[in-house]
C-alpha cells in the first residue's frame, strides 16, 4: 500500500468576506454626508454588512453558478414560458427588494433619497449584478408609469411594495412587482427607430385610438430582459402614428396567459444569474403608453435612468476589484514581502483606488442631479450634469471597469482567473454595463446630441467646474479647451471625436469633483495621473508614484 503525501497549504489567502461594505467606504460615507442622506446611513451600514457576509457572497456565487432555466411547456404540452431560477436568485431578489430601494427616490421628497438609493444599488452591485437588472428596470418604470393615472393607480402599491412575491400570477394577485424593458430587434440593436414589431388597436366603436388603448403586438425582440418580469415596457410601431411604446404584462386581465413567446434565453458571457431572453410576440395584448408616434421618447425616459444605473453598477464592481486587490495583496508574499509593499504594486494598487473613487463621485453627483430635477429644478447646469454627464459617465466608467477588473484579477495570479473566484465574477460582469442601454459610441453620440439641444446648459456645466478649478492650471487648461471645442464648432461636426471630447470632459469633472470633495492626497493624484500627458496611452499602474501619496490613497480607500 502506498501512503498518501501531503502537503501544507501556506500562503495562500481567500477573498475577503465578512466585512461591512459601506463602514469601510470613507468616500461613500461623505457622499451620504453630502447630500443630506445621513438619515438612510443606519439601514444602509446593517445591509453593507448582511451584503458582505460569506453567506451572501455563496449566495451570489450559486446564482450565477446555476443559470436560469426555460420550461416552454408543461407537462401537458401546455405553452407556459416559465423561468425557473435556483433558490439563490430568490433569496438575494427579495433581500434587496425588502430595503426599499425599489421605490426609494419617488417615495417622497426627503432630501437626498436619491444618493440613499444609489447608495443601496452600488452596495448590493459590488457582491451580485445580475439582479439588479429587474431592479433597474423596474425603478427606472416608475416615473413613466406615474404618467398614466389609470394604470399608475393599479400598480402604485405593488411597485412601492418592499415584500418579494416570485409568484407567477396575474398582475392583480401580486403583492409587489417587477418591470421589464423590450427594446432591441435582430436588424436594428441600438437603433430603435428600425424597429419593426407592429402594434395594431383593437377597435369596438371607440375610434382609432382603441378600446381604451388597447393594442395587439406581433414582432419579435433579440434581447428583452427579464422574461419573468409582470410586465414589460415595449416599443412598437403603429401603422399610421409611427413607434409608440406599450405596456405588456406576462398574464392578460382575464387570467390567461399574454401571447410573449420565449424563444430562448441568451448563453451569456456574464450577468448568468439573470435571464434574458428572444421573444415572439404572437398578438400580445399591450396598453398604450403616452401617444403613438412617442414611443422612443417615452422609453428613452426610462433608459436614462438605467444608464445612470450602469454608471453606479460598474462603479461597483470597480470597487469591489479594488478592495479584494487591495485585502489580497496585503496578505500575500513573493520576492520577500508582501505583494502591497512592492513599489510596482503599490503603483497598481494606488491606480485602481482613484480611479474607484472618481467614478464613485462621479455617480453620486449625477445621482443629486436626478434628484434636483425631479423637484422641478430649472438651473441649466444640473440639467446638464443629467443629460449631457449620464451618456459620458456611462461612455467612461463602463468601460474603465472592463480594463480594471481584468487588472485586479491579475493581482490574485492565477487563483483569480479560475472560475469559482469571485473576481473571475466581476471581469464577467463588467462588460455588460458597457453595452446595455447603448454602447460607448451610442453615448458618445448622445452627448454629442444632448449638447447641440442645450449648449448653454453644457456651457453652464463647464462654468461649474472652472469655479472648482481656479488656481488648478491643468483642470484649467482642459476646460478652456474643451469650452474651445464646442464652440469653434456645432456637435454635429465633433462626429470623428466623440470618443476624444467625451473623455476628457469625464476627466475633468472627475478632477474638479474629487478637488471638492475629496482629500488632497486622492485629488492631487488623480489630476497627476489622468489630465496633461499623463492621460496619454497609458496602462493601469504606469504612474510616476513620486507625485503621488500612495499610502494615503491606500490607506483611504480600504483600511487594513
């Protein structure tokens, strides 16, 4: 008989859990202080806790590790459509569902209910993405559903309701709900506007408008996101009125089921834990939203702010990279020390903390944004921080997030590329945001769009940011060259440049709102690394330390 050897396991270290996600975040802590939210702090500070439990992190883990299945038929060859979803999926759905973030920002007019809310959606995004979709969907809803009095009064309270219901019943017998979004087609993608589904009224006497609004649906949609969703927000073209947008729930008013045919779900690269899905619509019953002929205008609402939730999303999955970078790299020990007090690793490590930290500040300021405007705010420079800053902050967070999470899963070597790691979760995760809701030129060509119908507004956006700037020459010089390009000129002309404008304007209002609002040590290298010549072809870590107070940058972002 041969003995077994074996071997001791040393120096070798987990990822960090069992820690509270919001009491270790200086910056999201001021961000609260900030905007007046310190109310929220309690609730917020038990559900970082709760979210950075190890049972939470294996609850995130089984989700995404058994994906969403889809039964098309019953037993009896009866057409159900159903997703069936491992119990883990529930159980992290109904623990954001129970903080009452669903609703948060339309609840009432406290102050700072916004950056509470964004607050919740950056927590519970650092551990798992996938549910936030229906998450994101569903309050990004409210404000175009509260447009229709009639339907709006039907579904208040289950869309305000904090009590999970996965049931898969008619929109009556629900105690609270999710919503949906059905946007893209094969031939169109991003551009809506080539969409061909078409919506026909049912007519009985009424007129063209149809029996209450009522509208038959037959098209498809190439993503439509979440299938098990109560209903979705779909836009279709009329015959004679042009796009419009329709209310379709799962269940008809009469108990059967709506004629929404999954075809099947996407085999995503990331985002497992959630489905998506191809549908058919075989003249689903729909309601109409607003008028024929607005339709895009109408889900555009509602896809802004799901943009502000990528911005948030990814930020939160750039933090999460940064503190299991940062909690891993001070454990760990090759060429006799530990990897946080290797000069060139510390240069990394450094690197990914401010940029976590400027996309942070970046989300919470939009967020505040979002908030004056939903109290009738008319100053040009907050319509301009939500109309021209969410497309650029969507354009730019995003996809920073896919080159820095792939940067701290390099951190952990090899054990961070194998598949049950959890950062092998978040490079997975961080494209999506990215793509959703429009990809980088999309945004670009947004802001470029968003400028040409209010420049004063970008201009007094602009303005803002030079009072922060005024003894800065670097944030001043790229303000007075960008107010240069726009105004030499029109957007339409900055086509080729998109990309070019775009960054630099996120740069500098990163800059400008890290100078106001964060230590000297995290602003002063942020604007050494990213503005000037620094900016140039660089890769993550490629930064002169020398001008930078790499310990107190650590030491902020994560302590330990």
């Amino acid at each position: 008989m041969t003995a077994c050897t074996t071997h001791e396991v040393f120096n070798q270290f987990d990822e960090l859990a069992d820690f509270n996600l919001l009491t270790t975040d200086a910056a999201l802590g001021e961000a609260l202080e900030r905007a007046g939210a310190l109310w929220a702090q309690p609730q917020l500070a038990a559900y970082g806790q709760q979210l950075g439990a190890q049972d939470t992190w294996r609850l995130a883990d089984q989700a995404n590790r058994h994906t969403p299945t889809l039964h098309s038929f019953d037993a009896r060859g009866r057409r159900t459509d159903t997703v069936e979803f491992h119990p883990s999926w529930h159980a992290l759905m109904a623990l954001y569902r129970a903080q009452g973030l669903v609703a948060q920002p339309f609840l009432n007019q406290r102050a700072g209910r916004w950056t509470a809310w964004a607050a919740g959606f950056y927590l519970h995004g650092q551990v798992e993405q996938g549910t936030l979709c229906p998450a994101t969907m569903t309050t990004a809803s409210i404000p175009v559903l509260q447009k229709e009095p009639a339907l709006w009064a039907q579904l208040q309270a289950q869309l305000f309701s904090n009590d999970y219901d996965a049931r898969d019943v008619t929109l009556a017998q629900k105690r609270s709900i999710w919503l949906g979004m059905g946007m893209t087609e094969k031939q169109g993608g991003s551009d809506v506007r080539a969409n061909t589904t078409l919506a026909t009224p049912l007519r009985s006497g009424t007129g063209a408008g149809g029996r209450g609004g009522e509208y038959l649906l037959r098209g498809h949609k190439w993503f439509f996101s979440a299938p098990m969703c109560d209903a979705h927000l779909v836009v279709a073209r009329t015959a004679e009125g042009g796009h419009a947008c329709f209310f379709v729930p799962r269940w008809r008013p009469d108990g059967s089921k709506n004629t929404v045919n999954v075809q099947r779900l996407k085999d995503k690269v990331g985002n497992r834990s959630n489905a998506s899905s191809e549908v058919e619509f075989a003249d689903a019953w729909g309601i109409l939203m607003g008028e024929e002929g607005r339709g895009i205008p109408t889900i555009i609402e509602m896809a802004t702010t799901t943009r502000l939730c990528c911005v948030l999303g990814s930020a939160a999955i750039l933090r999460q990279a940064t503190v299991q970078a940062l909690a891993y790299a001070r454990q760990r020990q090759a060429f006799g020390k530990r990897l946080a007090e290797q000069p060139l690793m510390r240069a990394v490590l450094a690197d990914l903390a401010l940029e976590s930290e400027a996309a942070l500040v970046l989300a919470m300021r939009l967020a505040q944004a979002y908030e004056h405007e939903s109290e009738g705010a008319s100053d040009p420079a907050q319509r301009a921080w939500k109309r021209v800053m969410t497309p650029a902050a969507k354009f730019w967070v995003c996809k920073r997030a896919v080159e820095l999470t792939g940067e701290a899963m390099e951190v952990f070597g090899g054990n961070g590329y194998v598949d049950s790691s959890a950062m092998a979760r978040l490079f997975r995760e961080a494209p999506v945001n990215s793509i959703w809701e429009g990809s980088g030129n999309v945004m670009c060509l947004d802001v470029l769009r968003a400028i040409g119908r209010e420049p004063e507004a970008a201009m007094a956006l602009l303005a803002e940011l030079a009072d922060t700037a005024a003894g800065e020459p670097l944030l001043l010089a790229e303000l007075q060259a960008l107010r240069g390009l726009l105004a030499t000129k029109p957007p339409e002309a900055l086509e080729a440049l998109g990309r070019v404008l775009v960054q630099r304007l996120v740069l500098v209002a990163q800059a400008c709102l890290l100078r106001r609002h964060a230590p000297a040590a995290v602003a002063d290298g942020f604007i050494a690394t990213r503005l000037g010549s620094a900016s140039a072809g660089r890769v993550v870590g490629a930064i002169d330390t020398r001008a930078i107070d790499v310990a107190a940058v650590l030491a902020r972002a994560f302590p330990g």
